[in-house]
C-alpha cells in the first residue's frame, strides 16, 4: 500500500530509464473510450509517463477526444 500512497519521483524515474538505454525514442500508447474508466486510465497513463520523460504517441480511436 505504501506505493499508491506515495508521491512518484519522476526524476528517479528518469535516470531508471536511461540506464538499460531509453534514449527518447517514441513510445505508443493505445488509448480506448469504452469503457469510460479505461478511457481515463489511458489519459493518465500518457501524463504520467510523459514527466517521466518518455515520447509518449497516444493514439485514441477516430472521434475521441
């Protein structure tokens, strides 16, 4: 329980990233809309992983927002 309550270190994170090699390349995220709670975790999912430093490419279906 001690990770949920946290706060992330995304600097931390971002030199764990670098050491096997992560060098920015892009990254895609698939992204849903149904469920609606999917949805959301996708969302968040791409933010986080964006302040981590990742290239994140959300790719939503075709008339989401």
């Amino acid at each position: 329980m001690a990770a949920f309550n946290a706060m992330p270190n995304y600097a931390e994170v971002r030199q764990e990233l670098k050491a096997p090699g992560y060098k920015g390349e892009r990254v895609v995220l698939l992204g849903v809309t149904d469920p609606a709670f999917i949805h959301g975790l996708s969302e968040v999912a791409a933010h986080m992983l964006r302040k981590c430093g990742m290239n994140v490419d959300h790719q939503r279906p075709t008339g989401a927002r």
